[in-house]
C-alpha cells in the first residue's frame, strides 16, 4: 500500500491561508490504512483546524467529506457536489489522488494534506515499513522475495557489503542487513543456488527515472 503521513497543523494552516471555504477530503483506502487520512483522521483534523482558526480569529467553514479512492473517476464523482460549493480541497489523498482530483476540477485549488512516503506494509500495529520502490523491473524471485533495490542503503545487487555488524545494515544500525535477511531466507528455500546469478547493473529507465509512467492493459480498455 501507499504510506503516507499527515502534515503538520502548522503547515496545514499556511496551506489554507487564502481561503475561507476549504473543503478536507478524505481517501478510504490505503490513506486509512496507515491513519493519515480516511474518515476519522478527516474528523480530527476538521475540529482542529476550526479551533486553531477560532484561536487566531479567523473565520473559515471547513466540510469533511470521504470517497473510498481519490485515485479513481469513479469515486471522485460523489465528491463532485461538496467541491463545488467550497474555495479549495485540502485532500488527505497521497499524490496520485491529489493530482487525480486537480486533473478532474480544474478550476478548484487542490491542496495536499498528506506527504506521500513510501510503498510499504504494515509490520505492526502503527508500524510501517517501506518494501518497494516501484522500480518497473521486479527480481524478487531471485532473491527469495526481498527486495535489495528497497530495503539495503547500497541497493547492491549481487551480494552483501561486508560492513554489517550482528546482521544490521552499517549505514543503520537499527536496520537489518537486507543481505543478510536474503541469504537467511535462499537457505530456507533452499536455493542458495541463486547467490551465483549474476544480476547486472539495473536499468532504471522503466522506473521513475525514465520519466512519468503509464501502464496500457488494452484487454481491459473499452
């Protein structure tokens, strides 16, 4: 899922400044997920942004409103009606949701209230950890399913750097050594065999350094 993580009230309020009807949307799925912002982070941040304001003496009226995707037409469309009636949309959407709102109104100020982080999982409760780059090649099955372009600093490839201590990584030591985590799991599988694939340097061009992607699944275009 999509991580993110909520910005700071302060900030929040230097976002709104302009406006004294500012719409806070919120996204239902991966957002929720990691408490940034679904209905009830929507909520909290609601009546704090009122009382803050009611603090300085500024007048604003805030509306809450939740789809379960700000990243699809489809659920973007409900919101279309509280949109319209307000000045700007503070959306608790990550990037992509937020750019998916600003592609749909063109003509309301989208405001991002979240700072999209990684793609990760939930390691446990309020715990997340990032797992994928979206590099655009996948290897994982090379590497026992943990991915060395995410999880080592070096992002090496074709075994550790010998720096570890205790199986944590030397640039962290409160990281473990993604290396060692790879070979621990090959040994497992029992295919340690795969630590003499040699992997060659990685093309980074299908991933973000090639420029904006687009998958095309002409079997499902209508």
């Amino acid at each position: 899922m999509i991580v993110g993580e909520q910005k700071s009230i302060s900030e929040i309020k230097t976002i709104i400044a302009p406006y004294k009807k500012i719409l806070i949307m919120g996204c239902g799925t991966c957002v929720k997920t990691c408490f940034a912002g679904g209905e009830d982070e929507v909520a909290v941040l609601a009546s704090a942004l009122r009382l803050a304001c009611k603090k300085d003496g500024r007048e604003i009226e805030i509306e809450e409103f939740t789809v379960e995707r700000q990243c699809e037409d489809e659920f973007i469309q409900e919101g279309a009606p509280a949109i319209s009636r307000n000045e700007g949309v503070l959306s608790l959407a990550c990037g992509a949701g937020v750019q998916a709102l600003a592609r749909r109104f063109v003509k309301t100020p989208l405001l991002p209230g979240v700072n999209t982080t990684f793609i990760g999982v939930l390691e446990k409760q309020g715990v997340f950890t990032e797992e994928c780059a979206g590099c655009g090649d996948c290897s994982l099955a090379i590497f026992g399913g943990i991915c060395p372009v995410t999880r080592c600093a070096k992002k090496l490839l074709n075994g550790p750097c010998g720096g570890s201590q205790n199986g944590k990584c030397e640039v962290n030591p409160e990281t473990d050594c993604a290396w060692q985590l790879i070979i621990e799991r090959l040994r497992i599988l029992g295919q340690m065999d795969n630590l003499r694939i040699y992997v060659p340097p990685k093309n980074w061009q299908p991933s973000l350094s090639g420029g904006p992607r687009k998958m095309v699944r002409e079997d499902h275009m209508i």
